[in-house]
C-alpha cells in the first residue's frame, strides 16, 4: 500500500490545537471564557428573520466595517474602513496574520502562558517562538525583558541579529488576566519598527485598557517634539500604574496608524457579544497591514450569519455594557467568597479568574463537572500547573458555582 502523500515538514510534526469543545451543552460552561447568557435578543430576532432564500447566495459583507467603525465611537472619519479587516473570528485573523508575515526560521516574541493558539500558528510557519514568563508572584508582564528582546541580541550574540517578526500581546491576557497599560503597547511598538506588535484585545471590555482611544486622540502615540512615546512611562506596566508623562493628543482626524503602522489591534464579537459560535472578527490597523493579512483569507470566509448577527450586535451596544456590568459585580461577589474561604486565586482582568484548590486539581474540575459545571483546567502550562481557569458570568451562576466549590474544596473533609 503506497503511503499517504506527506505535509510540510513543519505540519507532520504539529499538534493540532485541540480544545475539549464537545459534551458541553446542558452544563454551566465556565471553561471558555464565553459570554454565558447568550446575545442580545436584537441577535436571536435579526438571525431569525434571515428569509431561507439568502442561505443561497454568498455572504455580502457592504456596511460592516463601518458599523465596526460606529461601534467604537470613532470620531468620524479617524479610522479608515480600510484599516478594519474582517475574519472569521479572531482566531482566523490570528492563523492569517502568521501566514502573511511568518516565515521559516523568523521569531515570534510573545509571553508565556498566554492564549494557546499562536504557538501552533507560529510553528505552522516554521517559525522559532521566544515566550518569556510573567513576573512571579503576581504575573506581572514581563515589559524590560520584552523591550530587550526587541531591542537587540542578547550579550555575545550580536551576529546575523533580526528583530522578532511578530511580537504577541495578549492583553488582558489570557489564562493570567495581567494587564498591560495601552502606554506600554505603543512603546513597545515605537521600539520595534521592524516587527509586527500585534494586540489581542479580546477581553478588553472588562478591563477598558485598550490602544485605540489613545490612537484616537484621547491621548497619541507621538509626543510635542515628535519623539516616540515614552519607555519610563510606559514601564508602568501595570495598566492601573499612571504613567509619569501623559499622552499627548493625536491630531484629530489624523491617521491613527501613521506614527505604528506595525501595530494591529485584535477584536472579537465571541466574548462580549456572545457569538462565539457564529465566528466574527476584526484586526484594526495601517491600511497595508490589514491588507497584507486579508490576502491570505478566501472571499467568502465570513459567513451570512455572522454578518447578520455581527450587524445586531455592533448596534445594542447597550446589552453588552449591561452583560460586562454582570459580569465585574459577580467577579466581585466570588473574589470576597474565595478570600474569605481563604482560597488561593489570582484575579485581574478578563471575564476569568484563576483557583488553585486544595485538592489536587484534576479532582476538583471532575467533581465541578459531576455538579454539572465546567472550568478549565491549566495542566502543564508554564506558571500556572494546578490551576484551575474559572470564566466569570452572572452573579446567580457564580453562586451556583460557589455553592458546588465549597461542596468540594473548600472545606475538604
Ligand atoms: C486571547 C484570545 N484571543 C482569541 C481568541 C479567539 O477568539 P475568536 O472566538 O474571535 O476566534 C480567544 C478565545 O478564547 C482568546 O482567548
């Protein structure tokens, strides 16, 4: 039997990014950071009323990046629509931003543990990945090591030196919540022309640290004499730490892009929104990147779906502020729990927080979902091994699942 054809070298040795989604449905799903109440019905109503026979024709996409556009309250005209890519979901943006910009042997610099999905992405490319760990005790980001790495080659090493390709920031980030002050993302961006500074700002709403407000004239990147932001202010890398200059106002109207056109912003409608399972999202950046990125999708990548519910949802704008409220008085609730329990957590930003219980932590994630209530598990990764990620939801789900908690941890017998 003749054997099957082989893939690129750098396929045949990957592992597919496999994420336990099956067996989910009918349990308290606090294992994906999703929203956990569903969209806005202004979503159910607009998927509803899609007449059968558009599931026939190919997905239009006219009028979504300006609704993009609208929805994060842009002066008009600031952001140009073709600065905003769409993609089918932020993981796709993530799996083409690596296909249009990594090539074999170049360096993905990112931090670690963070969002899974851009190591297999980056060894897809055959790229070598440098994933530097968050400061102990408190997951601090790592921002001198980061600029250092950008920077230069490490003593001794100087010879046939590049710059990272790719610098990944996931922020808040993702499993540890450290937040990272929209100050310290541009510096790292003006400290690193050659690389591509890329920002998953997924779980932005619940913290507000986002780069595109002070894109956007709340304060820019360049300062009075035109010299590029700040590394002393930004070293506040605490996003809650101010910054000892403040950031001037960019111009208005002015391109938010022409001082980091090597920076791309990542935005979803999965987490907030909560239609992770339609799949839709965004990279907001220079015209030419987002283009670069777009070339490697197919035209018809975002379904009609999608579209339709992207469309609802950009304009009730309003359920997703009450949705984050819910969220970060629930977060609160639970956090007065586990410290009066004397639980071990670590919280900061995002819709998730991290437990590491008494009992070993394979026990207490089974006996969670003999209750009926997934969290994810944080086996092996950097850090964080014992650890178990719980999404955050309403304030009633997190009763229930303090209640099923303490059943099984936090009072061991
Ligand atoms: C940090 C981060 N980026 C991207 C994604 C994927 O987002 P999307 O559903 O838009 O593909 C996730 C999903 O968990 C995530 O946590």
């Amino acid at each position: 039997m003749p054997a099957p054809p082989q893939a690129r070298p750098e396929v045949e040795s990957l592992q597919a990014y496999s994420a336990p989604l099956e067996g989910r449905r009918g349990l308290l799903r606090l294992d994906f950071n999703e929203n956990t109440v569903g969209p806005s019905p202004k979503v159910v109503e607009a998927i509803r009323a899609i007449p059968a026979d558009q599931y026939a024709i190919y997905p239009e996409y006219d009028g979504l990046r300006e609704a993009v556009l609208a929805s994060l309250a842009a002066t008009p005209g600031t952001i140009a629509i073709e600065q905003v890519g769409l993609f089918n979901g932020v993981d796709a943006a993530i799996h083409a931003l690596f296909q249009a910009y990594g090539a074999p042997g170049d360096r993905l610099l990112t931090t670690s543990p963070t969002f899974g999905y851009y190591t297999p992405c980056a060894r897809m490319q055959g790229m070598v990945i440098e994933a530097i760990p968050y400061r102990l005790p408190d997951f601090a980001f790592p921002f001198e090591e980061i600029l250092a790495a950008l920077s230069g080659p490490p003593s001794g090493a100087a010879e046939g030196w590049c710059p990272p390709r790719l610098l990944l920031l996931c922020n808040p980030n993702n499993p540890t919540g450290t937040r990272l002050a929209p100050e310290a993302v541009l510096a790292l961006a003006a400290a690193a022309p050659h690389t591509l500074v890329v920002v998953d700002e997924l779980y932005e709403a619940f913290t507000g640290d986002s780069v595109l407000p002070l894109l956007l004239g709340a304060g820019g990147p360049q300062d009075p004499e035109g010299q590029k932001p700040g590394i002393a202010a930004a070293t506040a890398a605490g996003a809650d730490a101010a910054p000892e200059t403040a950031a001037p106002a960019a111009t208005a109207g002015a391109d938010p892009f022409a001082a980091c056109p090597n920076l791309l912003v990542l935005r979803s409608l999965s987490k907030t929104a909560g239609i992770a399972g339609l799949r839709i999202g965004f990279a907001i950046g220079a015209a030419a990147v987002v283009d670069r990125v777009s070339r490697v999708t197919g035209p018809y990548d975002i379904n009609s779906f999608a579209v339709t519910a992207a469309f609802a949802a950009l304009a009730d704008q309003a359920y997703v502020d009450a949705y984050v409220a819910e969220v970060l008085a629930a977060r609160q609730w639970l956090v007065e729990r586990l410290v009066a329990a004397g639980v071990r957590h670590h919280v900061d930003g995002g819709n998730y927080l991290l437990i590491w219980p008494k009992r070993p932590a394979a026990e207490v994630d089974q006996a969670l979902r003999e209750a009926g209530i997934l969290v994810r598990s944080m086996a092996g990764k950097p850090l964080i091994d014992g650890s178990l990620r719980v999404s955050l939801g309403t304030l009633e789900q997190m009763g229930r699942f303090w209640a099923a908690y303490e059943a099984c941890d936090a009072n061991p017998g």
